[in-house]
C-alpha cells in the first residue's frame, strides 16, 4: 500500500466521501426518497442532490484556491451551505 | 417497462463493481494522493497542499492546451455530426450494397490508434505521401511539421476521418428504426425531401444524436495517440492537447504531484461536462417513455 | 399512423390523378436523385479509402521503390515485408500479445457485464442509478489520468508485463460499455418471459444460461464486436503495463525507426496486419452491427 502514498488529509476525505455514501444508503433504506422538483430545473432524487452539491462543491474549491488568495476553509463553509440548502430546496 | 425493487440485484453487480473498482478507485485515490505532495521518490516526500492545484490552474502553458482542446473538440463536432448524418442518409438500406458499405464504413474504428497516427503520417508526408506529394504538385507548401496551420487541418481532417463513421453508424441505425409507412405517408402528402427530413428524419435521430455527441466529446476529449504520432504535439506546441500535456508531464518529467492535480481538473471538467448530457438524455427518454429510461 | 399504410395504394393512385409530374417523371426524378446519392457515397468511400489503400501499396514495395518514386500502385509487387513480420518472433509475437489480451478481455468483461446488465435492466436497487452513471463516468475517464497509478497498482500486485494486466485494465471502459449496449438489448425483451420462465420451475442460473442469453445473442455479438474495438485499438494503457513479455503490435511497430532511417515498408506492413482481424470481426457481425450502434434502444 505504500505506493499509494496517502496523507492524513486526503485520507479523511476518501472516509468522509465513505461515510457519505454509507449514510446516504441507511437514509435510503430507513426512509426512500422521492423524486422532487425543487429550485433546479430538473426533479432529482436525494442522491442526484448530494452528486449536485458535490461537485458544484469541487468547483467551489478550485476556483477558490486558483483564483482568489482566500482561505480554502472559506470555500469549504461554503461549500457545506451550499450542499446543505441544495439537500434541503433543491 | 416497471422494474421490480429488489435490493438483491446487487449481488448481480457485486462482481462487475468489484472489477472495475480495482481498476477505477484505487488509481483514482493514489491521484489525488500525489496531488497533494511532492513525490520525489518512495520514501521522499512532502505534504503541499492545494499549491499544485493553484500552479496547475494558472499555468499559460495548460490553459492553453485547454483552450485548444475546446476549439478543437468543437470543431470536429461541427463538422462531423452533419457529415455523419449526411452520408447515414445516403447509406444504401438493404441488400448487399448495404452490408459492403457498413463493412467498408466501419474500418477506420477499427484501426489501432497509433496505426492511425502512422497512416496519416505516411500519408501526408512531401516525399513518399500521396496527399502531402500531391498538395505539392498542386503547388501549396503543405508542411506539417513546419506550418501550425496547416498541423491543425490535418489533424481535423484525420479526426473526421477517424470518427465521421460513428456518427454515421449511429444515425443509420437510427434511420433504419423509422417505419417505412412514415415514408409512404410523407410520399402521399407530397412532402418534400427537407419536410421528410425535419420531421421524420431528425426527431427520430435525436436519441442517437445524443449518444453520438457524448461519445465524441469524450474521445475527442482525451484524443492523444493520434496526434501524437502525427505531430508530437508540434509544431512548437501548436497541436499539444490536454491528455499529451499530461502525458508529458507524468511520464517526461515524473512530475507527479502537478500532473496528479492536473488530472483531477481534468476529470471534474469531463465528469461535469457528462453529467449535463447524461441528465439530457435520461430526460429526453423519460418525458418520451415515462416508465422506461435505466 | 397505420391508416395511412392501408391508403398507401389509394395514395398512390391519388397522386397519379392529381400530380402535375407523370409517374414517369417521377421515376425519373426519383433515379437522378438515387444516382446523385450514390455518387456521393461512392466519393466519400473513395476518399475513405485512399489513406488506408495508401498503407497498403506501401506494405508491397520495398523500402528503396518507396523512397525512390511515386507511383500510384506497386510497380514490382513484394511480399518481403509481410514474409520478414511472420518469420521475425519479435514481431509476430506482438501480434499474438494483442489477440490474447484482448480475448482475455472479452471473456472477463462478458462474464461480470451479463448479469449486472440484467440487474441494471430488470431491478430497481439502491443506488441503481448513480452506479450505472458512475460506470459511465469511466468510459469517459481519460486514460492519460490513471497511467502512473495502474503502472504502481499493477507492479505491486505483481501483474507488471502480463497480459492479464492489460485485460483487466481495459475492463475499466469495456465493462461499461458492454452494461451499456447490453442493458438496452436486455430491456427490448419482454418481461413475461423471464416470469413464465420461473413459473415453469426454472431456476435463476438455468433461465439465464438456457433461455435468456440465446434470446439476446444478437446483442451479445454486437457487444464482443464493441469489446474487440476499443481493446485492440487502445494502447496507452497495453503500452504502459508491458515491457517485452506482453507488448502489444501497436508499440513493436515504432521499433521501425532505427538509427538507418524509418523502415517505412515494414511499418506499412505492420499496419495493414493490424487492420485485418477488425475486418474479420466486422464480417462476421454485419447484418447486426447497425442495431448495436443505437445501443439497443432505437
């Protein structure tokens, strides 16, 4: 495994993204969703809503650190509001 | 179709995941493990944070490549889906016609990358090439190693050449799902070849349309081996696409941490790009069929 | 739509009374307009051809007749440059390196597509959806991006230079591929089969083996003929995972250019023998292939 290199960083990500999809899998089975429009343009599902915020989330991040001399955690809170409004409206 | 709910159905899955797991997560996870740090050797390296990923976003050289790559997947877009579509309907229907030309047609998908490369290489070459050689006779200084534009057309014309019979096949078999009572319909309207073409024709093609434009972008996307033997990405950096400057990058000079950070970008970028057209077609076939759709 | 099929005759006779164009004419028109589309298609696969027919009048000259004048088919025809790849091991063997991992990777990628591409197109699960777009998402992963890393996973499991190695990597976008095309076939069968199929006191393995996959053979061709494509015509990864026991054609082929010059004959040749077992394919699939290019949905 050591060719993999990890860090303590990277590896709390990869367990975070985890556990995401481990809860994501007990909400499921506790409550199924149901498609749902909201403020997107098309009706998704709880987890097409995480993808969303996911990756809008990734963007977030790259803009941040590529662009802007901000602080990455800014970006991160940002990120969290931002998935956290999506799961919720949309 | 209604589908059953039956959570057992991952055991069905369970032995495609794990092979494509072993083949997708853990080199993906080494990625952004190395585009964190610097890598300069197994046991030397350092933690670097996202520094690689602000390198990699301001680099002029990448953003260039990117640049590029966009024009240039456009293009071929451009050019190839109506040309698909164009010679889809003038395809012979049946008969042996038919199957010689689909035989005929296909070939150049078959055809190894690189050999790929190797053919248009030979081809365009001054000396021994015929395209190049007659370009010459005709009088036009056709240089590919020399001359940006003229690298940039043929390495078009040879991505035309390569993937127009996709597009092509696609909407053939598209075509070919139209019942013929449409066409005796249009024939007793006396519609004109345009009508029959706009309302019979191009409704049906749009499904495939859409399969055909997402596998395009995504072959165009990483096209590297082609090029490569082509023109190495020269003249000067003129042809250099987005997978060869990363290939360059990871192989050539075993920077492994920004090309890791390239690569993540890379791959948001794609998988941003796919998700909208993966979400397009999935709703086109919902509101089409609105129990069928996978 | 289908009263118009039962008017097509009255139609006809309708535009015979009201057309200002006499049938003949019509026919006429009809034949111009055929022969027009015709030619075009003819110029096209002219045009198509020419590259490849261009590999091929090279593969028959030797390398001096090459460099020497320009001729539009081979003057003194040779076979030296095919005899020297079949007598040459170094050369032939990168051949048999292609097929057999590209075999190999038919048959992995077919056993584990068929059933996930029966779960896909029969059951809804959790996480159904999201799986299959993650698959999809490896079809679009750039190779480019996983060079290093499969180099590393493969070396330290100890598969560096075997064609194992290359099979399993072209899983990565093969065996999306085949859930693909093979889900949109499976989905065009009725369900009642499969139902009548358990009612009959067919268990799930027998139904699958005996019944179900001889229903979708079609698709099953179509999808090998996909599998052969895209694994024999990689080679970033074949190149990247193989040293000498395992290399593939593609990357022998660049051993021409030797310190003497390229030797154009013998890539010529090369290349055209690289070409053929897709020929081979392509025959035997024909009268399919134009289904599976839809993907099995139309």
């Amino acid at each position: 495994m050591s060719w993999m290199v990890w860090t303590v960083p990277t590896a709390i990500f990869f367990s975070a993204i985890a556990a995401m999809l481990a809860g994501m899998t007990v909400w499921e089975i506790v409550s199924p969703t149901i498609e749902r429009k909201g403020f997107l343009p098309i009706s998704t599902t709880r987890g097409d809503r995480l993808f969303v915020g996911l990756l809008s989330a990734a963007f977030i991040h790259l803009g941040v650190i590529g662009y802007t001399s901000l602080s990455i955690w800014l970006a991160l809170a940002a990120s969290l509001v931002w998935l956290l409004v999506l799961m919720r409206w949309g | 179709m209604n589908k059953v709910h039956n959570n057992r159905a991952w055991l069905l899955v369970l032995p495609m995941l794990i092979l494509v797991a072993f083949s997708a997560i853990v080199p993906l996870m080494t990625v952004v493990n190395y585009s964190v740090q610097d890598v300069l050797g197994a046991n030397a390296r350092f933690f670097t944070g996202t520094e690689w990923f602000k390198t990699m976003l301001n680099d002029p050289g990448l953003q260039a490549a990117f640049l590029r790559q966009i024009v240039f997947s456009l293009t071929i877009l451009a050019i190839q889906v109506p040309l698909g579509i164009g010679i889809a309907l003038i395809m012979p229907k049946r008969g042996w016609q038919a199957s010689a030309v689909l035989i005929l047609i296909t070939l150049p998908l078959l055809i190894p990358w690189n050999v790929v490369g190797s053919i248009w290489q030979i081809f365009t070459r001054g000396d021994i090439g015929l395209m190049g050689w007659g370009l010459r006779q005709l009088g036009v200084d056709y240089n590919i190693t020399r001359n940006g534009t003229d690298a940039w057309l043929t390495i078009i014309l040879m991505d035309v050449w390569h993937w127009t019979p996709l597009v092509a096949m696609l909407c053939y078999s598209g075509l070919r799902s139209i019942p013929e009572a449409y066409y005796q319909a249009a024939r007793i309207d006396r519609a004109s070849k345009w009508a029959v073409f706009r309302y019979i024709q191009l409704p049906k093609l749009t499904n495939v349309l859409v399969i055909a434009v997402l596998l395009r972008f995504m072959h165009s996307f990483m096209i590297y081996a082609e090029p490569f033997v082509l023109t190495g990405g020269g003249p000067g950096s003129s042809t250099t696409f987005l997978s060869q400057s990363l290939a360059t990058m990871a192989i050539g000079q075993q920077d492994l941490g920004p090309s890791a950070a390239f690569s993540i970008i890379y791959f948001l970028v794609i998988l941003l790009v796919s998700w909208v057209f993966y979400t397009t077609i999935m709703h086109m076939q919902k509101d089409r069929n609105p129990q069928g759709g996978a | 739509m289908s009263y118009q099929l039962d008017n097509v005759q009255q139609g006809e006779k309708y535009n015979n009374i009201f057309s200002r164009i006499t049938p003949a004419q019509r026919r006429k028109r009809n034949t111009r307009s055929r022969l027009r589309s015709r030619l075009l298609l003819g110029l096209y696969l002219v045009l198509m051809i020419l590259p490849i027919y261009w590999l091929l009048n090279m593969s028959l000259q030797t390398n001096s007749d090459i460099l020497g004048s320009m001729t539009m088919w081979p003057e003194n025809i040779t076979f030296d440059n095919y005899i020297g790849i079949f007598t040459n091991s170094s050369w032939y063997m990168g051949y048999v390196n292609s097929i057999a991992y590209v075999l190999m990777n038919m048959l992995i990628t077919i056993c584990v597509a068929l059933p996930a591409a029966y779960a896909f197109s029969r059951y809804s699960f959790i996480g159904d959806k999201h799986l299959f777009f993650w698959l999809l998402t490896n079809l679009m992963a750039p190779p480019a991006v996983f060079l290093l890393p499969y180099f590393q996973l493969y070396y330290s499991v100890g598969l560096f230079d075997t064609h194992i190695a290359v099979a399993l990597a072209h899983c990565l976008f093969n065996i999306p591929l085949a859930i693909w095309i093979l889900e949109g076939f499976m989905s065009s069968v009725p369900k009642e089969i499969d139902e009548t199929a358990y009612i009959d006191g067919y268990s799930f393995p027998k139904f699958f083996v005996k019944i179900f996959i001889p229903m979708i053979s079609s698709g099953i061709g179509v999808t090998l003929f996909f599998l052969f494509m895209f694994s024999w015509v990689e080679l970033l990864l074949a190149r990247t995972l193989t040293s000498t026991g395992a290399q593939p054609i593609g990357m022998i082929m660049t051993r021409t250019s030797t310190a003497s010059g390229i030797d154009w004959g013998t890539l010529a040749a090369a290349g055209v023998l690289t070409i053929l077992p897709g020929i081979l394919v392509v025959y035997f699939v024909r009268n399919h292939i134009a289904k599976g290019f839809a993907l099995g949905r139309t």
